[in-house]
C-alpha cells in the first residue's frame, strides 16, 4: 500500500483523536489514570480496528465482519506501533494547550 506522506499525516491525525478521546479521568481495572484499555481496541484485531478507523474499505466482508488484506493489516499495524507515539509526542502538547481555559 502506497499512501502521500499527506494520507499518512491524516490517518496518524485520526488515530490521535481516537486516542486521546478515550483517555480516562478515572483509574481503570488497572487502578490506574490514563486511557482505557479497552478503547478504541476493544478486540484483538488492533490493526483492523486502525484500518476501520483510518477509514480503509475491507477486502471482504465473511458473516458480518470485515476481513482486512494482509497489507491492509501490515499497514494498521505499523501505523500503530511505530508512527503513532512519535506522531502524538510530536502534536500533543498543541492538544493538551487547547484544553487550558
């Protein structure tokens, strides 16, 4: 999968918006502060989810649930495990500034 570095720029944009939306103010079952474990990944299937997300169209669709390409789901994953964190280290001083009254 080939995408403009402006594609992958807005993709990493969404993720940062699903991130920080299911941040918590109150501890989890881990008796912590911080997101929800469960949120926006409630399943095992992360990169689907960042694919889902991104707003890439499944390969197919087998009883109801979307089946993502293995390059599809090679991609979600990369943009996930590397490109996220330095994309949200990168841009989330601007969010957490926007929320000062």
């Amino acid at each position: 999968m080939n995408f403009t570095p402006k594609q992958v720029a807005e993709h990493l944009r969404l993720l940062a918006i699903c991130f920080y939306n299911n941040m918590n103010e109150t501890p989890d079952e881990c008796n912590a502060l911080g997101l929800d474990g469960k949120k926006p990944f409630g399943n095992s299937s992360y990169p689907g989810d960042v694919c889902e997300i991104i707003g890439l169209e499944p390969e197919d669709l087998e009883g109801g649930f979307r089946v993502w390409s293995d390059q599809q789901y090679k991609y979600g994953r990369e943009l996930f495990n590397s490109k996220l964190g330095p994309y949200l280290s990168k841009h989330g001083h601007a969010y957490f500034t926007s929320l000062k009254s």
